[in-house]
C-alpha cells in the first residue's frame, strides 16, 4: 500500500518508473548504497497492477531485495533508455534530504517552512525524505529553483544534502523494510500547492519567517552545548 500510494501521487500511468533492490554495503561507513544502476523498463500501471496481483507480496512486485539494505526509487520519471539526467522526462520534484538533526526537528521545520510537499517518507535510518514540487521547464530552470529551494533550507536549519540535486535521483523506497524498521510514507500532499506559490510566500514574508526559524534552530542546538558555551550563547543572543 506505501508503494501504491507513492506511484499513484509522483506518476501518471504511462510514465516509466526507475527503482534498485540492489545494494552494495560501504564498511568504512557502515552504509548501504544501490550497487546497480536499478530498473528502468516499468510504467506506473505496470507497478500498480503487479501490486493489486501481489497485494502482501512487495518482493514478487520488484524482486528480492535486501531487507538489511532496503531499496530506492527515482521520483521523476525516465525515458527507458537510462538513468540519468538526460533520461527524465519530467523535471518535476526534488529531493530535500538532511540527516543532521533528529527525525522529529527535521519534520517540523519542513513544515514550518510550507514546502510544497507531494510526498514526505522516513528513510528508515537517519532522514527524512521530501519530493518537492518544482515543476522546472528547463535543466537551467530545475538548477536554480533547486539552488532557492536548498537555500533557503539551510537558512533555516536544516542542512542539506547537496548530492541530491539531481533530477534522476532516488528517494528511499516506501513499503520496503531497511533492518529492523520499515521505510515508509509521513504525508502526502503538503504544504503550498506549488513551488511559485511557495516561494511568492517566502518572499512576502520579508525574512520575517526565516529569521524566527534560524534563531530557533540556533536556541535549539545551543541547548546540547556544555554548560558554559550555552550560557555565553544566552549572553549574546540577550543582547542581540
């Protein structure tokens, strides 16, 4: 049903959708990462109906994963001849993805912000994982509302993941396990109804709203300071 619900709101039924159940674990950094390239031959339907056939089956839907891995899907969608850039057809969301701050921290400011969310989902481990509207006609176009889009998120606390600026990226895969917790969807279509209209808002609010947010996200972090530093960031924040 996670899998259903993230197809049926980030695709139209023709539109062809990238995914990897193939992982490859980096022990430096006790990490999982796709190993492949993934699949990039299924059409939404396609998806949809292995899903209505296979209802308590995700692995008979898109294979046998790696359950201590989890899996990944690419959010735009793709031509069938690849996975890059140059192969999606529609620059219509981003990725925001930080890791930086608890789960719960990175959830609110997400909403604070009112990004035009069409689907928020846990990662599973560490993040959150936001499809942003963005709608770009253009590579240019896609690059500089992706550049606003993070900039603002940082301005506002949330550091982000820069590597995931690119249109064929994947998101966490909804519906999948990864260890012992699931990787699963937070909310679907949230916030403002789309990026201009977003951003039309930031700017209206005349850094109001992105002042409050930094200064609390600064409040916040200074609270796990020791003792001393803490008190010294009171002192400074009293009189700023």
């Amino acid at each position: 049903d996670e899998l259903r619900r993230y197809i049926q709101a980030l695709f139209k039924p023709d539109e062809i959708v990238g995914f990897c159940i193939d992982a490859q674990k980096d022990e430096d950094r006790n990490k999982w990462t796709p190993a492949s390239k993934g699949a990039y031959g299924m059409t939404a339907k396609a998806i949809l109906n292995a899903i209505k056939k296979h209802p308590d089956d995700i692995k008979a839907v898109i294979g046998d994963y790696n359950e201590e891995a989890g899996a990944w899907i690419r959010f735009n969608p793709l031509d069938g001849a690849g996975v890059s850039n140059q192969n999606v057809t529609e620059l219509r969301y981003a990725l925001v993805e930080s890791d930086t701050l608890e789960i719960e921290r990175q959830k609110a400011i997400m909403e604070e912000l009112q990004l035009p969310i069409a689907v928020m989902l846990y990662s599973g481990g560490k993040s959150i994982h936001a499809i942003v509207k963005v709608d770009a006609v253009t590579v240019q176009d896609y690059r500089e509302k992706v550049d606003y889009l993070y900039r603002i998120c940082e301005k506002n606390g949330l550091s982000i993941d820069k590597q995931n600026k690119n249109p064929s990226r994947m998101s966490r895969m909804p519906g999948v396990k990864r260890g012992d917790k699931n990787q699963y969807i937070l909310a679907e279509n949230i916030g403002l109804a789309s990026f201009d209209e977003w951003k039309e808002y930031i700017e209206n609010e005349g850094n109001v709203l992105l002042d409050r947010y930094t200064t609390s996200n600064a409040i916040y972090q200074a609270s796990k300071l020791p003792k001393e530093e803490r008190e010294k960031f009171c002192d400074w924040l009293f009189d700023y």
